[in-house]
C-alpha cells in the first residue's frame, strides 16, 4: 500500500506512489484540500497545521506560544494605532501575510517610506523588524529531530541582497566547503524541530537566519510546509515520512491493545 501525497508543488510529485506502508494514509504537503478518509487513516500534516504555516501571523502566534526566536513584529493595525512612528525599530520588512519565495517584500527604511508602505498596502500585509544577519539556512525537521540542512548563498551577480530565496541564492548542503556551521548548530536544530512543533506540522522545515558562524544570535523566520525538494530531498522525506506513518500506526495498534 502506498501514502497518499496531497500537494500542489510538481517537485515533490515523485513521491506519489513511492511510500510503502502498512496501512491508508495521507500526506500533506502544503495541500488544504478536505477529504472524507476512512475511519483509521493515518493523516500527516493536518490541515490546520497548513494553515498555521501558510498564514504568517498565525505562525508567529504559535511560535510565540512555544517560544520560538522569531523577529518582532507588528500588524499595520497596531503600526497605524501608534501615532509615533519614529518609535519604531528601522529598517523594517513589509510582508504578505500569505505570501510565498518572498514575493512583494519591501524593505522600508523610514518613516516615509513607512508612510508610503502604509498608504499603498492594505491589512493583508504585515511588518517586522529587519535582521541583517549575513547567513541563513534552511532545516527540515520532524517533531523529533532534524534531518537535513542547506544554506542559502547570495549568488554572485544577485541585485537584492537584503533577503535570501531561490531567486538570488544558491544552495549548498552540510558536505560543501561553504556550509560553515555556526558553533551553535545544535541550538539551530532544535529551533527548527520547535518550530515544526508549535505549528502542529509532523514534517516540514525552517528557515533560519544567524548573525554570524561564531556569534549566536538567529531568529526563525518561518516554517514551510511544502518545500522545494531535490533529489537528495526527496529522498530524506520519502524515508521520514514513511518512519512518521510506521510510528503513527504502532501508536493506533498499541491503544486498540490497551
């Protein structure tokens, strides 16, 4: 019997049909689509863990419930409400609060230019404070461990370079001369392992951003709950999720047992 996969992102449609497990079973990756599953199916990624992650503000309400290091942040609500804007921390980052790869991030660097965001976007954005550390990396993590790592570096040619995705960087993996693990890995992990957690996710990933590979300090910026995979990557999800659904079933065994 194979997982079912549910996900709407085409690299990680070689792992339909590729799971092999002991019983019914769904997997979400990224996908909200409802189904009527018989009773006893194995589910991976509930949809409200979907929606946690798909929906910035909700996620960063979860990883402050589980204390999750995240950037500070306001809703233009509250930026509006304010009246002194000179009180709040530049630069800061003008976000979609359902967004994907960064589209429509603005950096703004003052108070006009706050003024200006204010005027042109509406309540379906949100604001935080910039974090110009120089080095981010991407864990994708269980509720339990982490499993696998890349890092992000600026391409050569690249214009922007005040963010990191898929436009302006490339990936490297923990073998690669360049991956430069920060003397704090461990604490990395575990962020992203709770990060996972306070989303409601079983697998997925974050993205972290560290000051430096010798001074501490990072902030998880989100979870992602369908993340683009390579080769080595689907590899990695295809045996962890296989191992998420054996430890699910043995679970339901064990309680009908009892």
């Amino acid at each position: 019997m194979f997982a079912q996969i549910r996900t709407k992102n085409p690299s990680a449609a070689p792992l339909r049909r590729s799971i092999v497990v002991p019983c019914r079973a769904v997997v979400r990756l990224g996908s909200r689509t409802h189904l009527e599953l018989p009773r006893g199916t194995i589910e991976v990624n509930s949809i409200e863990s979907i929606e946690n992650s798909r929906d910035k503000l909700r996620m960063k309400e979860c990883f402050s419930r589980f204390d999750v290091p995240q950037a500070l942040y306001y809703t233009l609500e509250e930026v509006a409400a304010q009246g002194h804007l000179d009180e709040i921390p530049f630069p800061l980052v003008g976000k979609a609060i359902i967004g994907f790869k960064g589209h429509g991030m603005v950096l703004i660097n003052n108070i006009d230019e706050l003024e200006s965001f204010l005027r042109t976007h509406n309540n379906h954005f949100f604001l935080e404070k910039f974090y110009g550390y120089a080095r981010e990396y991407r864990i994708h993590a269980t509720q339990d461990h982490a499993f696998l790592s890349w890092r992000k570096l600026r391409k050569s040619d690249a214009t922007e370079r005040w963010f990191f995705n898929s436009t302006n960087c490339n990936w490297v993996g923990e073998s690669h001369e360049l991956f430069h693990k920060p003397s704090n890995w461990s604490e990395l992990e575990a962020a992203a392992v709770n990060a996972v957690r306070a989303v409601g996710l079983d697998i997925g990933c974050a993205d972290i951003r560290v000051q430096s590979k010798d001074t501490p300090e990072f902030i998880v910026c989100e979870v992602n709950s369908a993340p683009a995979l390579s080769e080595i990557g689907l590899e990695a999800y295809r045996n962890e999720i296989q191992q998420i659904i054996i430890n699910k079933y043995e679970q339901q065994r064990n309680i009908r047992r009892q």
